[in-house]
C-alpha cells in the first residue's frame, strides 16, 4: 500500500536536488541567515519588497511579498499575483519572478499558498485543487485593493503546479486580464492519470483504496501522516533525469529554503486525494477571449502538458518554447526564463 501511495505522491510534488553544500563556505552562510530573510535571489535595487497578508474565502491567512518598482511615482500600476512551484515558497521561484516584473514596472505579489510556506492552514503540508486556485483569486482580491494598482489591469503568472491552478482561476475569475504559465504541470491529471497518463484504470482504483484505508490509520492515529521526504538527501545515481534535476535546484543552495516542502519536506499521505476525481482544466476554453501565453523548455519533462492545453484552449493564445532548456531552467535561470517575453504579454493585454 505504501508503495502506491508513495508513488502517487512523488508525481505529486516531482522536485528534486542534493543538497550539496559546500561545508566550509555555503553551510556558514545558510547558518547566519536567518531563515525569513533568507531569499534564494538578489532583491533587484530598483524594487521595494514588503511583506503582507491577506485572507482567502476560507479564512486562511496568506503570506505573500508586495514588489513595487522605485520609481512608480503616484501612477496606477498594472499588477501580477504569481505562485509556484507546487511545493515551493515564495522566497523561491515566484519572488525572483516578482522581483523582476516589479523591475518592469508591474505592482507584483509573490506568495505562499494555503497550508504551506508562512500562509495558515491546518494541517500543514497539504495541497487542494479548490483552495489553491482559490488563493489566486485572493491576491486578486488584495491587489484590487492597493491604491496604486489599476484593478482593471491584473494578470497572473502561475509557475509548475500553480501554472494549473492560474489557469483555472482565470478561467472563473473575469477580473484576470491575462494569464501566463511557465512549466505548466496539471497536479489533478498527474495524480489521476500518472505521468504521461500511464496509470491503468486497475491502478488507480488500487491507489484510492490504499488512500482511504491509509484516511482509517489516520483516524485512529489522531492526526494524519507525513510521506516520504519529496527528495532523498542525497542522489544514488540510478534517478530519473527530471529527480536530478528538481534536486539540482531545491536540494542546493541554488534553490535550497527550509520551509520549502519539495526542498526540506514531505506531503501528507492522503494528499493526492482531492486531486484523484477533479480535473481542474475542464474549462481553459472561458479563458478566451482574455489572452493566454504558455511557457515550455523544449526538453522539459513536462512540455506536454503545455502542449495539450495549447491544442484545447481557444484563441487568443501562445505556447512558446525554450530552446534546449529543462523544466527547472524556467524556475530561476534569469538568462533563460523570457522575462522581455512577459513584459511585452503583459504591458499588451493589462489595458
């Protein structure tokens, strides 16, 4: 039983790094930083960053970072909410990408999603396809509030696993102007379906029927039960090539944070779940006719999910591929991610 659950909760969080780090001179540093100042990336100087919160439908408070350019002046400003990775944290892959649209002029906030990171939620380490497109909505809501942001021009950057969640809450919430998604991953078709939809009809029942005896052991137990860790301490070499690389970024100190689920822990047993019979993509086509553009390495593992979403989704829409760049380059690589890319969707279709 373990083995099915464990199974489905690595597709689940599919991240990965070693945690490599140099003892002399990157563990003394990880030591003097304390940890809620500790960002994965350099705060650009012409960006301010405050840390806010705001409350979802469900009441969950939300931690999040507001970026702002310098020089922004008394203007409205077109904003963005950006989340992502599924696992990761705000100091992560969506501050860098805050950080550099704030530099661009957009009003940015990255943040952390419900249950995760420094946002409320009982129990921890827990994911869900309602709450988190729900979250997205809730930034709208925050942004829309500011009084130097033009609530008629927000979009939304969704990264991974929240690229999924961005794109079903722009396809509910008209406020959305337009959506962009960088390494899209459908979380509720990779847990239902497995990778590449691989899993048997057979499987899948298998793996709902160790998934509520496991909801019977937590019952008993009075609370329920942590998985495995989402990446191994160290790599033995016989992982697959997308393992290597999610642990090239969050088990190092390239993309290393302690409150990072995918960096420094693991996902609830039962939380593939929710994610097991609700297909949160059902309705991409009402995202026209607000424009979409889909973001892809041309040898990431998860290109096909862009892909699929290109060939159902109604006009307008873009799907652009990076040439010879994996699924983690678009986390945090500054010369490959096409920020000028975002910059052009997005000054087009905020007005």
């Amino acid at each position: 039983m373990k083995k099915t659950i464990l199974f489905i909760v690595l597709f689940l969080t599919i991240v990965g790094k070693s945690f490599a780090q140099d003892k002399k001179s990157n563990s003394k540093k990880m030591e003097t930083i304390e940890q809620n100042e500790h960002y994965t990336f350099q705060l650009s100087n012409k960006v301010t960053r405050k840390a806010v919160t705001f409350k979802n439908r469900y009441g969950i408070t939300l931690s999040g970072d507001l970026y702002l350019p310098k020089n922004a002046g008394n203007e409205k400003l077109a904003a963005l909410a950006i989340s992502g990775p599924f696992g990761a944290v705000k100091e992560q892959s969506s501050g860098l990408y805050a950080n550099q649209m704030a530099k661009r002029g957009f009003a940015v906030i990255a943040f952390d999603p419900s249950y995760t990171g420094e946002s409320s939620g009982e129990p921890r380490n827990l994911a869900s396809p309602e709450i988190n497109t729900e979250d997205f909505s809730a930034a709208i809501d925050f942004l829309g509030l500011q009084k130097n942001v033009d609530r008629n021009k927000i979009g939304i950057i969704g990264i991974c696993g929240f690229g999924g969640f961005a794109l079903n809450a722009t396809a509910a919430d008209k406020r959305v102007k337009a959506v962009a998604t960088t390494s899209l991953y459908d979380m509720t078709r990779v847990m239902s379906r497995g990778y590449n939809d691989t899993v048997t009809p057979e499987q899948r029942t298998k793996t709902l029927e160790d998934l509520s005896q496991q909801r019977w052991k937590d019952a008993e137990a009075g609370n329920p039960a942590k998985g495995a860790r989402n990446l191994p301490e160290k790599l033995t070499g016989s992982e697959s090539q997308f393992v290597k690389e999610y642990f090239d970024y969050y088990r190092t100190p390239r993309g290393f944070h302690e409150r990072s689920l995918n960096s420094n822990g693991a996902w609830l047993l039962t939380n593939p779940i929710s994610f097991m019979n609700m297909p949160i993509l059902s309705y991409v086509k009402e995202i026209s006719p607000r424009p979409m553009l889909l973001i892809a390495g041309e040898n990431a593992h998860s290109r096909y999910f862009s892909e699929d979403i290109f060939k159902v989704a109604n006009e307008p829409k873009e799907l652009m591929i990076i040439p010879n760049a994996v699924h983690v380059d678009l986390y945090d690589k500054v010369d490959v991610i096409p920020f000028e890319k975002l910059d052009n969707f997005f000054k087009t279709n905020l007005k």
